[in-house]
C-alpha cells in the first residue's frame, strides 16, 4: 500500500505576536521566522516520519524548492511534484502569546492544478493505495472521481471548510478529519463557542448517520480526539504539555491516525497514538519540522 498525498505545498510566514491582530490594528511582531508548511507538505511529512511510503503531489514555483528538498529528507517521494513559472502558495500565520494561531493563505502554485495533471499523477497509483486530500488545492473534484475509478481509498480533511466542499462526491470518502468546526459545518449543525464532549459526540453520530460508509474522525484541541464509525464511537484525552503552537497539530494527527492504523493496532490505541503525537508537535515551536519521529510516538 502506498499512500499519494496530493495537497499543498506552502511557505509559512510566522510571526509572534501577543495577540491576534484585529480589525483595523496595527501591532507590532515579537519575531519572524520563514519555514515550510501547506496542510498537505505537513500531513506527507508526518505520515513519511511515522514510517509509511509516502508519495507528494502538487505544484510549487521556483520559490518553492526547498520545500520538496526537506520534504525528500523526511522519505517522501517528491517525483510528482511539479514546478511551474509562478509563485509558491504562501500562508501568513499569526501566533499568539498562549500558542493560538490565525492564518491567512495564497494560493499560488496550490491553485493551478490542471486535470490533466491530476490525471498523469493518478494514474500510476493502484486499487488499494491511499489518496489524502485537504481543500487547499484546485480540482479536488477530479481528483476524487479519479481516484475512485482506480480503486484507490480517499482521504478527505476539509480544511478550510467553505461551500465547495459540498459539491464534492463526499460518499466516496473512507477517512473524514475533521475540527469541532468543520464538522459541525460538515454535519449541518450549529457550531458551539465552548463545546463541551456531548457536543462533540452529536456531530460525530450525526455524521455517521450521513457518511455510513466512513470513518470519522473529529480532533478536538484540550478536549481530545472522537471517532465514529458505524455503531462503533470512541473517545480518547490528550497528553496535557505546555502549548507553544498549534500549526501542525491537525497535520500530525491525520498523518499519525493513519499509520497507526496501518499497524493494525486497536481503535483507541490509535486514537492514543495519534493524541501523542500531537501532543508531542504542539510543544514545539514551528511546522513541519515539529513533527515528531516514530521512534517518539510509537514506544
């Protein structure tokens, strides 16, 4: 089995501040620090170090090379990565003095994926093999229909959640990851300011009712990670560290859930896992390069 993660690929724009700026404010940053991210670098990156043969899709400019060199260092096949004239999508990322974190993105080359190119990438994958997307990239439509033609298991975080994610033929999804947020939005239900685990558990068997054939999985922050599936839910608490920054946390999940997942332990000790690992990435300051190494989760 090998896993395509055709996603983004971002230069991160990191800038602490003590708080995230509001409308109409001018603040002034602690620090600055450039570094590479993209939901769907991040999530190759974790799956590459969790131990799986991952293989990365997308489109960068010239900018942008570095990017597929560190990714390279971590064990990620970059070969369907393609370079084009233009820019590299960028994201400019506000962290506060409590690890919180506010996020503006660009496209750049995350928003020229032709079909045709979808299509070439696809094509060499195989019935069995996984494809992970997130919504920071164009023609994920094509994707997915590509995918399921060629038998290949789809793996869907909608983020960030806007309306398009509801012209996507969502029924061929076998991994939902979604945030408290996406889905609430997901589920049709009215998202809570301070969520507490029955709300947590309402959109999970809301959403099982939706997608019967799928696995959702909802992290949750403090609060932990929920899955559901079927007749089956399941809850697991986080590791409490101090929160440095959040960035990748969503990404190390996803990438750690599917690894431990491939190692056929049980349900909650991969739900475990998979809190640990995230755990381990919010402790740290940065993105990619926060992810922990299997031999740090898997012990």
């Amino acid at each position: 089995m090998n896993i395509l993660v055709f996603g983004s690929l971002n230069i991160d724009f990191l800038y602490s501040v003590d708080h995230i700026v509001k409308h109409g404010e001018t603040i002034s940053s602690v620090s600055f620090a450039k570094s590479a991210g993209g939901k769907g670098a991040n999530q190759a990156a974790a799956l590459a170090k969790a131990g799986l043969p991952v293989y990365m899709a997308g489109k960068i400019g010239g900018d942008g090379k570095f990017l597929t060199e560190l990714l390279k260092s971590y064990g990620v096949n970059t070969n369907n990565v393609i370079q084009y004239d233009g820019a590299t999508g960028h994201a400019i990322i506000q962290i506060d003095k409590n690890g919180q974190n506010s996020i503006v993105l660009y496209s750049g080359g995350n928003g020229e994926i032709t079909a045709e190119e979808i299509k070439q990438t696809i094509l060499k994958f195989k019935a069995g093999d996984i494809v992970v997307l997130q919504n920071e990239i164009s023609n994920i439509n094509e994707i997915m229909k590509t995918a399921k033609k060629q038998g290949i298991k789809i793996c869907l975080n909608p983020s960030p959640f806007n309306e398009n994610i509801f012209s996507l033929p969502l029924e061929t999804v076998e991994w939902f990851f979604v945030n408290e947020i996406e889905g609430s939005a997901l589920a049709g239900m009215q998202a809570v300011s301070e969520p507490e685990e029955s709300n947590f558990f309402a959109i999970i068997k809301k959403l099982t009712k939706l997608f019967p054939g799928a696995q959702i999985i909802l992290t949750a922050g403090k609060k932990g990670a929920f899955y559901g599936s079927g007749e089956t839910i399941l809850s697991e608490g986080i590791i409490d560290v101090p929160v440095i920054d959040t960035t990748a946390a969503g990404d190390t999940f996803t990438g750690y859930f599917l690894a431990a997942q491939s190692r056929n332990l049980s349900l909650q000790q991969v739900l475990k896992t998979a809190c640990k690992a995230a755990s381990i990435t919010v402790s740290r300051k940065g993105a990619m390069e926060t992810i922990p190494s299997a031999a740090e989760v898997f012990n």
